[in-house]
C-alpha cells in the first residue's frame, strides 16, 4: 500500500511539472513585475530629441535616472543657447549618468520638466541657475557644487 501512495505522488509530481511546462509555454512574450513588455530598452545617449514612451520611462525611474523634458519653440531664438546649456548640463561630470533629456519642439514658449523619484517641477521660466536649482533637487547623487549652493544666502555669502 505505501508502494502506491509513493509512486502515486511521484508520478503526480512529475504530470504536474510537465503540465507547468506546457501550460507556461503559451506565453510567448516576456513581462516584468508590472506586466509591460521588456522589448524597450533605454536609449544609450543621455540627449534625445523624442519623448520616452511610458515604458522606458518607468524603467528611468526605477533605476534612479531623473527625466528632463525641454520644450521648445523651433522659432525661439534663446532656445539654442538654453538647449547648449542643458546638454552641457547633462553631460557634465557632475550629473553625467544620472540624467536622461528630452528635447522636444512645441507649440508653446519653452519650458523644462524634471521628474525622478524624488518628485517633479515644471520651469515656465528657464534659467541656468533655475534649471540647476531643480537638478541638484531632484538627481539620486547630487554633486558637491549643489551643497555648495544650498548654503549661499540670498547676499551671495555663505549661509551658516
């Protein structure tokens, strides 16, 4: 009798492990954790002049990257000198690897978005120290020159 019980749970072990197989082998398309296929990799340029689909951009914020997205008019005339900038930026030692830009042409004035994990802003008004402001705010590694000015009072001196 135990024979059988035995060899009766073997034998369900093993219909049950290929039934797994057959059964899994339908799905064809490999998913992650949140169910959105994986066939969309980041893109390797930190400057792309294209919104990230919503796939890629989940997969930004899960590794820590911040997502800025310039908007710009082609017309706009201090949008070349702001756009060299923030490429700059981008590619500095300070923020290079932690930062993915978006520059997208539009029909409205400029303006910057900065998202990560931490949050976002929109910048209706784009400057080199407001666009910074909002980097060293929202980057997963902020670089010592963001120390540096947080402490910096409104005087121009060191806050204590």
């Amino acid at each position: 009798m135990k024979k059988w019980i035995g060899l009766f749970l073997i034998g369900t072990m093993f219909f049950s492990s290929l039934a797994f197989a057959f059964i899994s082998g339908f799905d064809t398309q490999t998913q992650n954790i949140a169910g959105a296929p994986q066939n969309e990799a980041l893109p390797t340029n930190p400057i792309v002049d294209y919104r990230l689909s919503p796939v890629q951009f989940e997969q930004a914020m899960s590794i820590g990257l911040t997502v800025v997205t310039y908007r710009y008019e082609k017309t706009c005339l201090e949008c070349a000198d702001q756009r060299a900038f923030l490429e700059q930026i981008v590619t500095s030692q300070d923020f290079g690897g932690q930062v993915i830009l978006e520059e997208v042409e539009s029909a409205g004035p400029a303006s910057l978005e900065v998202n990560s994990n931490f949050g976002g802003r929109s910048i209706d008004s784009i400057d080199q120290e407001s666009a910074v402001k909002a980097l060293c705010e929202f980057v997963a590694s902020p670089p010592l020159g963001c120390v540096a000015m947080q402490n910096l009072t409104a005087d121009g001196s060191l806050g204590q």
